[in-house]
C-alpha cells in the first residue's frame, strides 16, 4: 500500500496553481507548501501527493486519483483543462481496463499524466 508520492516539477509555483485548480473536483487540496521548493496535496489532515522542484522535468509518471462518480471525472478534467493541462485521454470509459473503468487523462505542465477514474457502474435515474 503506498503512502504518498512525489514528482518532480521545473516550476513549482506553476504547477501548484495547475493542481490547486485540477484537483478541487476530487476533494483533493494543497496542505502543505515550502516557497517555491515542494508542495503537499491530500485530505486532511494527510497529504499523499507531493510535488517537489527539480532541475529538469521527469516525465512517464502516471499517477491516478480515485473519484466517487463519473461526474466528479468529468469536473476532473474540465478544471484540469482550464487549469492549463493537455489533453491526454477525455472522459469516458475503458472497456480494455474493465467495463466500468470511467477515467479521464490529463498532461501537466510538466507532461505526467494525471487521471481521475471511477470504477463504479452508471448511475441510473430512479435508482
């Protein structure tokens, strides 16, 4: 079971106004920050997503938070997208993963790629 993670990012105080944006919709906030050296986002009180200056970008990180419902997916990558994010994947499901995998895919500044996924069935009215 993982505890946290890191990536590195070339400029903190851009990438903290992406994430601050991108991950609202998931209840996800950032609770910790050191100038312009690393940031924490979690629930509090517990931040489990950290990012941290480097001298050049580490891209190939995928990293992927869970989201309650496919709206909060779609919230997910609307604000990601206004946030300054690319495109990597628009919300929908991914029947190769499994016929209730909902996820969309975001680049951030850096180039990881951010996903939020719901592995809950539709919802259906009335129900």
């Amino acid at each position: 079971m993982l505890d946290h993670v890191t990536i590195g990012v070339t400029d903190v105080e851009r990438s903290k106004a992406f994430y601050d944006e991108a991950l609202r919709a998931l209840g996800i906030s950032r609770l910790y920050a050191e100038g312009t050296a690393f940031a924490g986002y979690g629930i509090r009180p517990k931040a489990f997503f950290w990012i941290g200056v480097r001298d050049a970008s580490q891209t190939g990180a995928h990293i992927a938070f869970t989201a309650n419902d496919r709206a909060t997916v779609d919230r997910f990558y609307a604000d990601a997208i206004k946030a300054g994010g690319r495109d990597n994947g628009p919300p929908g499901i991914r029947p190769h993963y499994h016929a209730n995998y909902y996820g969309a895919f975001v680049l951030d500044p850096d180039g990881h790629n951010i996903e939020a996924v719901c592995h809950a069935p539709q919802e259906t009215k009335g129900t």
